[in-house]
C-alpha cells in the first residue's frame, strides 16, 4: 500500500511493500542499464547469456561464465 503525500499534480507516492521476487527486479534493473550495448540482433542473445548466469537451476561452472563473458563482450563489440 502507498504512502501518498501531496495532491493534485504536485503528490508522489512512496511504495512501502518490497518487490516479490527481488532477484528477479535486480535483473530487470541490470537489464535496463545495459542493454544499449548491444545492436538489436544481440540483445535477445546477451539476454539469454546473463538469464543463464543469473537464474540457472544450476551454477554455472567457472568454464561456462568465461564463455558466456566473451560471447557478451563479442555481442556488445561487434
């Protein structure tokens, strides 16, 4: 439930419920900040690559995240 403070055109609304899959927020925040780093035919791609660093029902190995770092650093340098 907000916490409304002002009215009319001059009122702003302060949200005291946390997000309810926080992780999933700080994704879509990384996500935001950085996807102009990539032309529009590698973003779905980067945005594979970092869901599967992030949310894998698995850890990704030491192995796996160094592939994953280049195929991102190829998709934004390309």
């Amino acid at each position: 439930m907000p916490i409304t403070i002002g009215n009319g055109f001059l009122k702003s609304e302060i949200l005291t419920n946390s997000p309810r899959n926080t992780k999933e927020a700080w994704w879509k925040v990384l996500w935001e900040k950085i996807k102009d780093f990539f032309f529009s035919t590698g973003k779905a791609k980067a945005d594979r690559c970092l869901h599967e660093m992030l949310f894998a029902d698995r850890t990704p190995t030491r192995e796996r995240l160094t592939e994953i770092f280049f195929e991102l650093k190829e998709l934004a340098c390309a």
